[in-house]
C-alpha cells in the first residue's frame, strides 16, 4: 500500500504541475493569447480520451499499464525542452496527458484491490489524502526552484523529471498489488442511482476546477501583476485546503448529502466573490477557501462509484467517470477561454455559477 501511495503521490504533483504551468508557459513564454491556450490544453484533453484505450490493451496486467503511463509522462514532460511553437507544446503536453489520464483511475483501483472489507474506506482516504499531499507540497516546491532560478518556467517544469523516473522505477522493480485482473464490458452500472449520482458530483467538480487550475494563474497575473513563484505559492495554498479537508473528510463519510450541499453553495459564493474582487488578499482568501469544496467532491464522487460496481470492474467505471471528467473540461476550458479573452476572466469564472447549481438540482432530484 505504502508503493502505491508514493506512486499516487508522484503521479499527481507531476500532473498538476503540467495542468497549471503549461498554460502558463503558453501564455508568457510562446505569447499565445487565452483563447489560443484554451484550445492548446483542450485539444490536448482531446488525445488523453484515447488513454482509454491504454486500459483495455493491459486490463490483463495493470503493472504493465502503470509502467507504460509513467513512461509516456516521463517523454511528454522531458520533450517540453524542445517546445517553442503552439504545435510542438501541444504535443508534448498531449502524450504527458495520454499517460497521465488513465494512471488516477489505475492507482485508484489497485487501492481497493490491496484493501480488505473492512480497510478499504480508510485506505481510499488514505490515497485520496496522497493526492492531495502532492497538490500542497507539488507548487510549493515548484515555487522555490522559480525563487531559486529567477522564475524559470520551464527549468520548474523539468525539476519533476525525477518524480516520475522514480515512480517509473518502482514499477519496473517492485512488486505491486496490481496482478489482478479487471472487467470491460457492459455498462449496466449507467443505470445505478449511485453511478449517476457520482457523474453529476464529478461534474461539480470539474466546472469550476478545470477553469482554476487552467486559468487561475493567468487570472492572478492578469488583475494583480503577481510573480510566477507567488502564482505557486497560492495553488500550494489552494491545496492545503483540499488536503486538510480530505484527512478530515472520513469522520463525516456518512453526511454526503450535506457535505455536497455545503461546498456546492461555497463553491458558487467563491467564484462570484472572486470575479468581483479588485483586492489580493481577498482574492488570495477566496482562492484558498475553493480548496474545501475541491477537496470535498472528488472522494465523495469516488465514493458513489465504488458502491455501484463490482471490484472487477471498478477501473471500468472508474475511467468511465474520468472521461466524463475530461468531456466536462473540453466545453469549461474553450469557454473559459474566448469569453475571458473578450469580457476578461472573472466574468468567465462567473458565467460558471448557474450550471454549478444546475447540476445541484439534479443531484437533489435523484436523491429526495
């Protein structure tokens, strides 16, 4: 278990750093416009989809899935070196994403496959809890490597080479809990209250998440004039949100329809604040309080999957939720993007509000 949560924990810093510095780096690095960068990470959201595919050419072996993805993030990443035109950093960010897309559903089940019936909500949150360590401790050290080398962007971006060779390394050399085989095939589980109900809570999540992690640099740096390394700073902050709520989050397992309600409300009361707000230090605030209802909705989501299906198939539904995830982000970003471009980026974070709570009646609708 103790492997696992490692590769959990490489696996996510590296990512997130790749979701929120290749935007920037897009932006102020290559001069590409919002609209441009939104279609830059969109496209390559488009090609991670086909990471699917990965899954079902190793559901015999998901060692030898975990390595492959682990390599294709290792190239993706190193190849950013070479990328000096809209093309190039599309590819390279492309095949990262390939790798990376599939490798949060893949640890997530061989989480549940190393756990007993009776350990298995605490070691969820245990992984869910590594997610989030990377997410705090991810921007934090990439904040000092920018203070360190006079915001180097790209020098930040290859400091995380050594993350996934190490991960790639314990997967190649280590045994894992991963030997098990696991089922595609019919998608009966669509019809499963529970299945439902996590896609609409996935989508929660993903609305105001996707645009924050893209746009959210872009957004400080654009209203407030901040450095990259303070850009950083405050995602780590973000996280340590997220992060304190998820270590918190099994003494209220049982309370997952208030805990949906509470952070939908904060969620819409944030992202309204903040498209208004001329202050950084309220900005900072709000920005660090979006870190409750991010750290609140992907466990619950995940939750709601692993009662609704089997073990066997549990990476099945599983990627089936992430893809509903990545089909969420490929309308958030465009949008985000050219109505940021024209109207400027809080409007856009604003605009988000009225499908968050649509969303949240549907959630209500399906369990009154």
């Amino acid at each position: 278990m103790k492997r696992i949560l490692f590769l959990a924990f490489a696996y996510r810093a590296s990512a997130n750093m790749l979701q929120t510095s290749v935007p920037l780096y897009a932006r102020y690095t290559l001069k590409l416009s919002d609209g441009a960068t939104s279609i830059l990470v969109t496209l390559s959201n488009v090609i991670a989809v086909f990471s699917f595919l990965l899954l079902i050419s190793f559901r015999r072996d998901l060692k030898k899935a975990l390595c492959v993805c682990f390599l294709l993030m290792c190239a993706g990443t190193s190849l950013i070196l070479f990328a000096r035109s809209f093309l190039a950093l599309f590819l390279c960010f492309a095949l990262a994403n390939l790798g990376s897309a599939p490798l949060q559903s893949l640890l997530f089940t061989s989480t549940v496959f190393a756990s007993k019936k009776e350990t298995s909500f605490k070691n969820v949150s245990l992984f869910t809890s590594a997610l989030s360590l990377s997410l705090v401790l991810g921007p934090l050290y990439q904040a000092l490597v920018l203070r360190l080398f006079q915001n180097n962007l790209l020098l930040s971006m290859l400091s995380f080479l050594p993350f996934t060779l190490c991960a790639l390394i314990v997967c190649l050399f280590t045994h894992l809990h991963t030997t098990a085989s696991f089922e595609f095939g019919k998608i009966d589980f669509l019809r499963d209250k529970a299945y439902i109900t996590a896609l609409l809570v996935e989508a929660m999540y993903a609305l105001p998440f996707v645009a924050l992690l893209t746009f959210g640099g872009i957004f400080l740096k654009e209203r407030f004039s901040v450095s990259l390394s303070l850009v950083e700073l405050l995602y780590s902050l973000f996280f340590v949100t997220s992060f304190l709520t998820r270590f918190a989050l099994s003494k209220f397992a049982q309370k997952r329809f208030a805990l949906v309600t509470f952070s939908t409300f904060l969620t819409i009361f944030s992202l309204v604040a903040l498209s208004f707000s001329q202050n950084l230090f309220i900005t900072s605030f709000l920005f660090v309080l979006l870190g409750f209802p991010h750290g609140v909705t992907y466990p619950l989501s995940s939750s709601y999957v692993a009662e609704s299906v089997k073990k066997e198939r549990l990476t099945f539904a599983s990627s089936l939720s992430q893809s509903f995830f990545g089909v969420t982000s490929f309308l958030v970003i465009p949008f985000v993007g050219y109505v940021g471009e024209i109207f400027g980026l809080g409007f856009a974070f604003l605009l988000l509000t009225p499908f968050i709570f649509a969303l949240y009646l549907g959630f209500c609708l399906l369990n009154s």
